[in-house]
C-alpha cells in the first residue's frame, strides 16, 4: 500500500510552459498565426481557457498586420478558391473552397473587418462569412425577400456587444422602397430581422436607391466599414432605366455624397462629399471604369478620385479624407501621380482601387504605404513621399485560372489574423469532411443515399453541390448505363426508369411501355437528361427517379394563341450560371421558327431569338456547351446544301456553318460520340450507315460504315431511323456501337460487323405489337432538379393605374378574368391547377393528370370559366369579364361580388396560386374594381393586399 501511495504522489514531468509567467506565455501565443493557436487550444485546460477567452481574443485583433493578400479564383465544379500568398506572390497558399459560390459573380471587400471577409453571390443574392486564417465559413441564411431588384450588404463590428453584423440594403423592382435589414453572427436565432431604427427613413430613400444604382452599375464595390458606420458612395448624373423604379424616385442625383449606416444604433444618415467643383462629372466611354469609390485608411473613411483619361494637365488619383460627419468636412491627404513614366503599372488597367495601407520598413511611422489593386489582378504599394511605385504582387494567370483583365468588381483583398468564429467549419472539420468525401466518392449510388441517413452532419455533405459534383466528375470517365423509359402510373409519376435487364425480366404487362406515341430522350448533360413528349418536357435523374415538368409558363405569349406545329428540344449546361437550359425550337404554319430557353432554376420560359433557318424533327447533339440542329432540307431543288444550325448557351447566340459531307443525299442528322459533334448518313438502297465525325478545324472524318444487310431488326429498308447512341472502346483496337431503332437495341461490332441484340421487341411477348421502346443513357449522378417555384411576392399587374375614356367611360379592354385549359391545345374552361404539370387544366385534363401524381396538394380547384358562371357574372353582376389589370400566370380568378354598401361598386377578385395549392392563410389577394353607372363602366383600379379568405365557391 504505501508503495502504491508513493507512487500515486510522485511528481509529473514539469513542462517548459509551466516554468513560464502567464504574461510570457500570452505574449508569446499571441505572436502565433491563428491557425496554429486554434490548434494550441487542446495542449492542456489552462490553454483552451486562455486561448478562448474574450480578451485574448481582443488582444490578438489588436495587433493584427496586413502582411499577405488573398485572392479569389475559379475552382472545378462552380465554386471559388480562396488562396493567400505574401508580397512578391510567391507561396500561394490554397486555404479553402467555398462551395456554391460562383467566381464569376463574387463581389468581395477588399479590406477584412476583424479578420472576416464577406463574400456575394451577386446573382443568387447569397452571403458567405469566412475568416481566412482560421478556415472556417458559413452561409448566412437567405433572405424571404422578392427576387430581382438590387442589393448590397456589407460587414461590420459592433463594439459594444463585440459582436459581427451584416447589414443588407436592397430595393425591388416591382416599385416598392428601400428596405435594410440585420444578421448578427453567432446570434442564436440565426435569422434575418430588420433595423432597429425602422429601415430607411423617407428623407433618405432616393439616396439609397442611387448608392445600390452606383454599386451595382459602377463600382461593384460593397459598403465601407470605418468609424462604426457602413458607407456607401453616391455619384451624380447617372443615366439609369427610369422604368426599374417608382416615379417618386428623384433621378438623377445631382451631387456626390455617402449614405451612412451606423452599427451601434443601426439607424441611417448622409454625409456630403467634397465641396470641389468638379468632383465628378457625366459617366463617358473615355472617363475611367470607377471613377470613384470609397476605402478605409489608418481609421479614417477616404474618398478616392479616379481622375485618369481625363482633360486635365496631369493624370492623378486624389484621396481624400472625412474629418468631421457632421459638418461634411474632408481634407484632401493624396495626391498620387499617373503619368506613364511615373506609375506605367498604374496608368492602363481599365480600373483602380485603393485596397489599404501600410507602413514602409525602417521609415517612420507617418510615412505610409497605399496599396494599389488592378483589373490586372495585381497590386501596387505607392510611396506619396517619394512618389516611387512597386509590384507587390502579380497573380500568375495560368496559375489559378483568372482573366486577362477583370470587367467587373476585384478579385483581391487584405489578409488579417483573427480567432473572430463565424459559426461555420473549422479547418480541422473541413479536413475531415474531404476525407469523409474521398471515402463516399468510392461508393455505389445506393450506398451513398443510405449513408445520407447516418446523421445531419453526413447528409449535409451528400447534398452539398462540392459533393454531387465531385460524384459527377469521379463516374465521369466510366461507362454509362442504359435504363428504359417506363410508364409512370406505378409510382404515380410522369414516367418510371428501370434497367434492361429488370425490364427485360420483367413479366409482360402494360407497364412495361409508354402510353406517348413519341418520346425523345436526350443524352446525359452533367448528370441531367431531357424527356420530351408531344406536348411536354421532362427534366429527370434516371438514376435517382426524380423528375419534373418543366411546363409552359411563359410559352403561351409567343405561340400567340397557336400551338406549333412541332417542336425541337435540346438539353445543354451553363458552365457560366451552373444551370441546365432546355432550349426549344418552334415551327408554326406559315410562320418563322421560334427559339425560346428555360433554365432550370428559372419560372418561365423565353424567348432569345429566332433560329436563322428551319430545322429537322432529329433532335439535337449536345457538345461542350453547344446544341447542334441539322438544317432542314431546303424547298428548292437547285439548293441541296445543309447546314448545322448551332446554338451557344453560354452567349444565347446562333451560328450557321455548312455540312460538307451531306452531298444533298439522304436524311441526315447529328449525334454526339466520343464527345465529338458526329453526322450520321443512311444510305437506304446501300442499306449502310455512315459516320462522319468532326475534328478540329472544323475538318469532317468518315469513322464509322455500318452495313446492316445481315441484320433486318435494324435495316434501314424498314423505314426506320437507326441511331448510334454511344461507342463502346473494346479491349482490343475495335469498337462496339450502342444502335437504337425504337423496337430493337444492340451493339455493333466495328470488327466483326456482328451486332449483338439486347432486345427485340418483334420477339418480345408484348400486348401493343406497334408500340416502341425509348432506352435512356444516363450516368451516374446524384444531381438534384432545382426548384423553380414562384417566389412569395405579389406579382404587378399590367396596370396599375384606373383609365378613363375621352368619353367619359373607362377603358375596360383587357385580359379575360378566366384562365384556358393549357394542355396540348386543349381549350376548354381551366377548372384546377396542377403544380405537377405546371399549368391550368380543364376538368377532362384534370382526371388524367390524377393518374401520374401520389399527391393530392399539388392540385387546387379553381373557379371555371363556364357558360354558366360567366351567364351569372354578365346577367347577375352586369360586371365586364375583362378588367386591364388582370394579373399575370401566378395568379388565378376567385370569384366575383358587387359592394354591398356601394350598389354602383363591383370587383374580380384573384388569389396567388401558390397559396391556394398550399391552402395558405393570408393569402394573397388582388381585387380588379369597377364603378359602374348602369351598363357604363366609368372607372377601373386595382388593389392588393393580404387577407384571411375562403372565397365563395
């Protein structure tokens, strides 16, 4: 016992640490990167209680320096690197990758507040706070606002209650006012609220549109932070689109000033500009890109003047700083020269901006350095004593894949150490996760949607776009799979998806083929496929089953009222958005072809132009971001070439260029092989099948000669399209050819000219001996299909304003109250909403649509337009049944009542859709009123709002 005791009291070994006063200790940690002191926190209790104490914390923002700079670049599958390399650019450091956040519309601060950035997605209006040295980001919350409109947000720190805060100034379109609200970092409720101080007030409202105007247009540079106030710059004289806002509006703004937000009281102020005569002038091709904007120096808000290319007699760029908020006053600090032979790395980049300051080494301290960023992507360090200038850093083009010259906001900023948490993944989280990915990213598709149920932490990162892109990319070089297009009605869907040899196991039954006489399947486009029917188009993941109508929303105002006479879809990806775009061409009797595109995650479709010359019904090959139509054969017998009618998704444009080896021969059409843009040639007498295959150059090679003598099932003397679908590498120097006819299927051997039938269905034991079978490729993905549902705001009407005839009367020519079935030319009285199909249907239409959908909410009964409702409306109202202020497609006819105080008062009343499907309470309204005199309408208004309403019918 006493050598147990003995041993149980025996001193630990003493560490160095424990030797050390605390003080030393701090001052020494402190001199530690962040990363490394965030490591330091699991050494021992004392440590992680120092380390996570507030006042380290505060003691280690205090001595922060501005050492390194980050940049930002693309990285593969649509997300954004983020590296940080010292002065020289040598050691670029890969920090971290945000995913979801697209380079090409990232809007970054230059200058850290507290050590964290905040990044903009400045289409999708989302946020992301990181802190660069610690590793860690978040995605702030997106806001439940109306799309569209502009908006701004920038970053701030609260000293009183130490805490971070994103401030969010956005405008509509639709006409409504400026809006401001708050997120506070690490704030337990984690959601958007407005500004204590209630927003904008009115006095400065028209300030606030021309600072969100400005950023957007001009500067693409987000607020300031200085002081403990935002700052957004205001520039004069700009020439805007007078349509984007309300009247009351007052544009343009005649003088230079900045909006003020302040932090602790969270309330809105202005501060003018510099009283210089001219401080600004009208906006010219030959005035620089940003002429003005504004940065933070040594704690002061500064406003920089870009004054290069102008009539003056020497090139400058001026700072100058505020002194004094209340009395607008400013001194004018800089004075940095552009003369060529001066600053020749300053004089040409489309534009500048003053991204900080630091001190020079071995100088004294009031002899700062600027810090000088380009469109070039580089940075220039400015001595205003010297006037010397030095490249400080050069981003390598090659090295992170960044343009030539920036048309927009910089991809640069300033590197800060912080310990500041943003509430996201760690470092050291973010590393487990990527070997967690590795791990999934060697598992089949089933496995990993069973591994999605493990835990939120799992399921996250399987949804995450990083991960289903990185899925895509790994399977992107195995074989793809071949899956049959099935009738839907067993799961209550559209269509189902099997593979060959389950459908060809499977006991004959009605199931088996579907109920469309034409179904087109596209090829696999980053892990998406396209189905098109007669009268529709389907969006699906064979490998997944999801799938979803695209509809027509939109269609309805181009085709005028005629349904075309046929349609020609293609399926394609903007590598740009990181959207798929269906594209359509229309041919109508008598008329020109019709170009209209739908992205995915877009409500409508719309027109971008008209195709420069008609196409076949084959539809097109998808290559590298281009759809491909083969020309129509043309009407004149001394005009036999073809050509291939391109479409660019990227630019929305059409290209022509001939097809040399048509020879006015046969029916041709285009298919994508290999990854190449091929031509296929039938020769019915020969009973061949050519390929041709373009190469660089535009250069057309003759691959592939099918001869399908031996083999009836896929003989071109049936009158059948025999299509090559993909080439199959063998083991040996031949090839096999996946050749598809609709009722056979089976490979080619480019050997042995053998083909191996997977099926027949002339052998098959099939009820409907004319029915074909639509095999599908797909490959292995876990792509979801956005959404593209209506947003939660209140759609304009086409008028807002009541109008009155010379007569005295009021105009009530207009749109008809009630809505036509919209399915495949049906035109009788739409009696439901059908959120599977997208679109209003009639009663008839309505029943078969019952077949394919499980869920009964996705339908909502609406009022029809039948003879004897609008009997009722006409007789018993006497109300007209078209009102100018009809609303648009988001919204459907209610019902219709006169006032019960007003005999001479009568009003349609319309609800949004969305809440009628989702038998949401208030819903939003909007009443299309008249004040009648007898038969005599004398005026019209509109009015919407928000109301508990069960309508009355």
């Amino acid at each position: 016992m006493a050598s147990k005791r003995s041993k149980q009291s025996a001193p630990g070994p003493v560490s160095a640490a424990s030797l050390l006063p605390d003080d030393i200790v701090e001052a020494i940690l402190l001199r530690l990167p962040a990363s490394s002191t965030f490591r330091f926190r699991a050494v021992c209790r004392s440590w992680a209680a120092l380390l996570s104490s507030p006042g380290f914390a505060n003691a280690y923002a205090r001595k922060r320096g501005a050492s390194k700079f980050l940049f930002f670049a693309p990285s593969p599958g649509g997300a954004t690197a983020v590296y940080s390399c010292r002065q020289g650019g040598e050691g670029a450091e890969l920090l971290f990758t945000v995913d979801g956040l697209r380079p090409d519309f990232l809007l970054v601060s230059s200058k850290p507040c507290n050590g964290l950035v905040l990044l903009t997605d400045t289409r999708s209006c989302s946020y992301w706070v990181c802190n660069p040295s610690t590793g860690e980001f978040r995605r702030l919350p997106q806001q439940r606002r109306a799309r569209g409109g502009l908006s701004s947000a920038g970053l701030a720190y609260d000293d009183l209650t130490r805490q971070h805060k994103v401030v969010h100034l956005f405008c509509h379109e639709e006409g409504g006012y400026p809006g401001c609200e708050v997120y506070t970092l690490c704030n337990p409720s984690r959601q958007w609220r407005p500004a204590s101080a209630g927003g904008v007030p009115k006095r400065l409202r028209d300030v606030a549109t021309c600072a969100l105007v400005f950023e957007a247009a001009v500067t693409k540079v987000p607020p300031v932070f200085a002081n403990g106030r935002l700052h957004w710059q205001i520039y004069p004289h700009m020439d805007i689109d007078h349509d984007l806002f309300r009247d009351t509006v007052a544009y343009p703004y005649y003088r230079v000033a900045v909006l003020c937000f302040s932090i602790a009281d969270e309330a809105f102020s202005q501060v003018a500009g510099p009283a210089v005569d001219d401080m600004c002038c009208e906006l010219e091709d030959t005035s620089p890109a940003v002429p003005l904007h504004l940065v933070e120096l040594q704690g002061s808000l500064c406003m920089v003047r870009d004054l290069r290319h102008l009539p003056h007699e020497e090139s400058l760029m001026e700072v100058w700083a505020l002194r004094d908020y209340r009395a607008s006053a400013w001194a004018l600090v800089h004075r940095v020269a552009m003369t060529p032979h001066v600053a020749g790395g300053l004089h040409d980049p489309r534009f500048l901006t003053v991204i900080g300051s630091s001190f020079a080494r071995g100088r004294r301290e009031k002899n700062i350095v600027l810090l000088i960023a380009t469109s070039r992507h580089k940075v220039h360090a400015y001595h205003p004593a010297t006037g010397e200038v030095q490249t400080v850093l050069d981003v390598p083009e090659g090295v992170v894949g960044l343009q030539g010259e920036s048309v927009a906001g910089l991809r640069l900023g300033l590197y800060e150490d912080s310990l500041a948490r943003t509430g996201g993944q760690s470092r050291r989280q973010m590393e487990v996760a990527s070997a967690l990915t590795e791990i999934l990213l060697r598992l089949p598709i089933k496995s990993i949607a069973h591994c999605a149920l493990v835990c939120k932490e799992w399921h996250t990162l399987i949804e995450s776009e990083g991960f289903v892109t990185s899925h895509l990319l790994a399977n992107r070089r195995q074989r793809r799979k071949v899956m049959m297009v099935t009738n839907g009605r067993a799961r209550k869907n559209f269509f189902g998806f099997m593979p060959v040899d389950a459908w060809l196991g499977a006991p004959p039954n009605s199931l088996l083929l579907v109920d469309e006489k034409v179904v087109v399947c596209s090829k696999p486009c980053h892990g998406l496929n396209l189905i098109s029917a007669s009268s529709d188009d389907y969006l699906c993941n064979p490998c997944t089953g999801s799938i979803r109508c695209l509809g027509v929303r939109g269609k309805m105002l181009h085709y005028k009222d005629h349904q075309p006479s046929r349609r020609n879809v293609g399926l394609g990806f903007d590598r740009l958005t990181r959207e798929h775009v269906a594209v359509e061409i229309s041919h109508f009797v008598g008329g020109a072809p019709v170009c209209m595109v739908k992205t995915s995650c877009a409500e409508y479709w719309s027109r971008v132009g008209d195709p420069p010359m008609p196409v076949t019904d084959m539809p097109p090959a998808h290559v590298d971001g281009t759809l491909y139509w083969m020309s129509s054969e043309p009407e004149a017998e001394q005009a036999r070439d073809r050509f291939v009618v391109a479409f660019h998704i990227l630019t929305r444009a059409f290209s022509v260029f001939p097809c040399q080896p048509c020879g006015g021969t046969g029916d041709p059409f285009l298919v994508e092989l290999e990854g190449a843009l091929a031509l296929v040639l039938g020769n019915g007498e020969e009973n061949v099948l050519r390929i041709w295959m373009m190469r660089e150059h535009g250069t057309w090679v003759n691959s592939y000669n099918i001869s399908l003598d031996k083999h009836p099932e896929f003989s071109l003397r049936r009158r059948q399209v025999t299509v090559p679908l993909e080439v199959v590498a063998g083991d040996d120097s031949s090839s096999r050819i996946l050749l598809n006819t609709g009722r056979a299927l089976g490979y080619y051997d480019t050997r042995t000219g053998a083909i191996d039938v997977v099926y027949s269905l002339d052998q098959l034991q099939l009820n409907r001996c004319n029915q074909l079978a639509f095999p599908i490729l797909c490959e292995e993905s876990l792509c979801r299909i956005q959404d593209d549902e209506q947003p939660d705001h209140v759609a304009p009407p086409l008028w807002d304003e009541g109008r009155q005839r010379d007569d005295g009367g009021a105009d009530v020519s207009g749109r008809y109250i009630f809505r036509s079935c919209e399915k495949g030319g049906c035109q009788g009285p739409a009696a439901a909403y059908s959120s599977c199909c997208r679109r209003a249907l009639c009663r008839e239409c309505h029943l078969l649509c019952d077949e394919h959908t499980v869920d009964s909410f996705l339908h909502a009964q609406m009022p029809p337009g039948t003879p004897r409702s609008v009997k009722g409306i006409a007789e018993m109202l006497q109300l007209p049944l078209e009102h100018p202020s009809v609303p648009g497609p988001e919204y459907c006819y209610y019902y219709s009542m006169r006032d019960e105080d007003e005999d001479d008062v009568g009003r349609h009343v319309f609800v949004a859709l969305k809440d009628l499907v989702r038998d949401r309470q208030p819903r939003r309204v909007i009443e299309c009123g008249y004040r009648t005199d007898g038969k005599v309408v004398r005026e019209t208004w509109v009015h919407r709002y928000h109301a508990h309403d069960e309508g009355n019918f």
